[in-house]
C-alpha cells in the first residue's frame, strides 16, 4: 500500500512540474490548467505584448557576448523567459532575409525589429519591454508554482492568512 501512495504522489509532482513548464512555454497556460481562465488571458496578451512591442521598437534578442558574459547571461535568461516566443523571434529575425517582398519584413525593416540597433530613440524602452516581459512571466510561473505546493490551510488554524489574489 505505502509503494502505490509514493507512486500516486509521484505521478502527481510529475502533472505539476508539467503544468509549470507549460506556463513557462506558452505565458497564462498555467493558469487556464488551474481554471482561471481571465488571468490567464490577461496574462498571455500582456506577456506577448510587451515581447514583441520591445521589439519592434528596437530590442536586440540576446546572444552570448563574451566580452560581457554576466550580463549577456542574464539577458538572455530573462528573454528566454518568453518561452516559445523568444524562440519563435529567434527564427523569425534571420528568416526575414528571405522574404523579398512580404509586408511582414518591410514591418519589421522599418520598426528595426530585433536587431538592436539603437536607431530610433525609444529602442532603450524597448529593450526595456523585452527583458521585462519574460521575467515578469517567470514571475507568474512562480506564484502558480505557490500555488500549486502550497499546504492548503485547515479551519482549525485560524492563524493562516487568506490566500491574496
């Protein structure tokens, strides 16, 4: 009996820990498996938004940079951050050479999306958005992480505080 117990338990961390990889992977995902359905929206469009608009005002996607390597590290943490979206930008950058005349590349030739040239005076702001975007999704994946593992309080224990947003 005790060996099915630490199976089910073991089955149940395994549906978590995916739960939180899917939020990771695609931003709001998370919150849709554990039924709140309007944070997860607002999450995803905010999360998406604030990527791609950092972007198309000019932030670079972050590679390794060897003179700085703290600091690119990290950079490039926090944009990976945006799970599939860093990556889907990420092929999406170099491909855009091989669109001659599609609309999507004279968008992004003219918005200077990704490139990092700092160009257009709000391409700090950018920059700004994109690096803030993933770390703000993290964030989110970690209070889902909260909630999932937190121990749920008891009614006799009226010491706990009420569970906040």
């Amino acid at each position: 009996m005790h060996r099915v117990e630490t199976l089910a338990a073991m089955g149940r961390t395994a549906r978590r820990a995916g739960v939180l990889l899917l939020g990771w992977l695609i931003p709001g995902s998370a919150h849709w498996v554990l039924g709140r359905r309007i944070q997860a929206l607002i999450v995803f469009v905010t999360v998406h938004f604030m990527f791609f608009y950092g972007l198309f005002m000019g932030s670079p996607l972050h590679r390794f940079d060897p003179e700085a390597p703290v600091r690119s590290t990290l950079e490039k943490a926090a944009q990976m951050g945006n799970g599939l979206a860093y990556w889907l930008a990420l092929w999406w950058v170099p491909q855009m050479e091989t669109w001659p005349d599609s609309p999507l590349r004279r968008l992004a030739e003219r918005s200077n999306f990704g490139q990092g040239d700092i160009v257009h005076a709000w391409a700090e702001k950018g920059y700004t958005f994109a690096i803030s975007s993933g770390l703000l999704n993290i964030l989110l994946v970690l209070k889902v992480y909260d909630r999932m593992f937190r121990p749920q309080p008891t009614a006799s224990d009226p010491e706990t505080p009420s569970d906040v947003a």
